[in-house]
C-alpha cells in the first residue's frame, strides 16, 4: 500500500496526480476521508459561501447507489438538473474542445484500452464502471447549492482539486466523475438529498490498480502559448 508522504511538494502532487479508473478494493479509513475533507473546506470560495456539500458513500450505501444508477441507466432514466446544463450535447461541442474531446475519447478508449471507436458494446461496459466508483472502497457525490450561479461551481473545483492533491499526498488516487451528473435526480432520491442542491460532480477514492491497463493511460496538455496571454506594457 502507499504511504502518506507529508514531505510531497504541491509540485509533486499535481505532476503525479491523474485520473485512476480501476482501483484495489484496500479501504480508506474513515479518518482519512474526514481529515482531507476537513483539509479540502479549507479551499477559497466566493465570500465564504462555502457552497459545497460531500455524500461520502461505502460499504453496502455504495453499492446499493451503484446499483440505482445502473437500473436507470439500463431503463435509459437519465435525469439532469434543468438548472445545470453541464456540457454541450455531444454534436454541439465547438473547436478547439471538440478535437481535444475526441483525442482524449481515442486515447483512452482505442490505444489504451483496444476498444475500437465502433464497439458501442465495450464502451458502454467501460462507462457503466464509472457507477461503481470503478471498484474504489470511497465514492463521494459532490453537491452545491441550488441558485448560487455559476461562481459556485468555480468554488466547488476549488474544493474538488484541493481534495485531489491532498488524496495524493496520502497515497491516495482519485478520478473526478461529472457522469454521475447525467443521473441527479436518482442520486438525490437514493441520497435523501434536498432538491435546493445540485449534484455536480462524484469522485472515486482509493488506491489505484496499477495492474490494470485502464491507468496506464495518460493525458496529454496544451502548450502554454495556447492557456496564457501575457499582456505587458
Ligand atoms: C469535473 C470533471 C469531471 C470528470 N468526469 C469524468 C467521468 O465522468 N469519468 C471519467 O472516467 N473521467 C472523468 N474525468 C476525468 C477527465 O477525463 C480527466 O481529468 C482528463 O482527461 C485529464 O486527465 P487526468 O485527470 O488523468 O490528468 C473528469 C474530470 C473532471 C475534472
């Protein structure tokens, strides 16, 4: 198992940080989750809203969650908050986010994984992963406060990165999980959650698998003159 290493620079936790989709079944203590989280609350948020709420689910909660969302996902009961649209539709995505959508779909689903672009079967199997936390002992399903505009959600990626690095600094690994959005008004019902909050965003936690090929995979990034303007002068 990986250790906690509190001598990790921040540098180190973003560099090996990366999305894991296949994890050992090792559980996380509670304690552990308690204090990241604790950690993670300490993010920066617009006036101090601190907009963002954390489900933490395990053992049978998990798996009885898990098995909600592949029943409206066998059903086709997809259930979106009218109030979030999260992402274009897949036809209307725009460049340059269309082509690098794409890449990333290829890179993960044909190279990494040998599932070919028309093998509807196999993609949906890796897809329907996603709703068992990819077998991590930790999911976590992240919701903001209804209403608050779009600021809340800048808060909650604040609160969902700073977990991602502080999981790193424990030996931890995580994968964000905006798939679990497509599903809200299940996971609202399994989780008695309030409708005066969206669900934006789940999360695996655990220790990653490295048997499997799934986490070989790497993402590639934009060169800088691509995300930065300097403007000087
Ligand atoms: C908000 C958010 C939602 C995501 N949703 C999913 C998801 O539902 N399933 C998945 O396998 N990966 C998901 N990812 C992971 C992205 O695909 C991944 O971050 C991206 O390809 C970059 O790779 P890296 O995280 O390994 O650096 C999500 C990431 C973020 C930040």
């Amino acid at each position: 198992m990986a250790v906690t290493d509190r001598s990790m620079t921040v540098e180190d936790a973003v560099t090996t940080r990366r999305s894991v989709r296949a994890f050992r079944d090792t559980p996380v203590p509670r304690e552990t989750v308690e204090r990241l989280l604790g950690l993670a609350a300490r993010s920066a948020s617009n006036s101090n809203s601190q907009p963002w709420h954390v489900h933490v689910v395990t053992g049978g909660a998990k798996d009885s969650l898990t098995r909600a969302l592949w029943a409206a996902l066998d059903d086709g009961r997809f259930g979106t908050d009218p109030r979030y649209p999260y992402q274009p539709a897949p036809d209307d995505w725009v460049e340059p986010y269309r082509s690098r959508r794409s890449a990333f779909g290829r890179a993960l689903y044909q190279d990494t994984l040998g599932i070919d672009r028309g093998d509807r079967d196999a993609r949906a199997g890796h897809h329907r992963r996603n709703y068992a936390f990819f077998g991590a002992p930790v999911g976590l399903i992240l919701t903001v406060g209804a209403d608050l505009g779009c600021g809340a959600f800048v808060d909650a990626g604040l609160f969902l990165q700073a977990l991602m690095l502080l999981a790193r600094a424990d030996g931890l690994d995580t994968c964000a999980q905006a798939s679990f959005v497509d599903f809200d008004l299940v996971i609202r019902h399994e989780l008695s959650i309030p409708d005066d909050r969206i669900v934006i965003c789940g999360m695996s936690l655990g220790y990653a698998d490295e048997a499997e090929r799934v986490n070989a995979f790497r993402s590639r990034r934009e060169p800088l003159e691509a995300i930065a303007t300097f403007v000087d002068g």
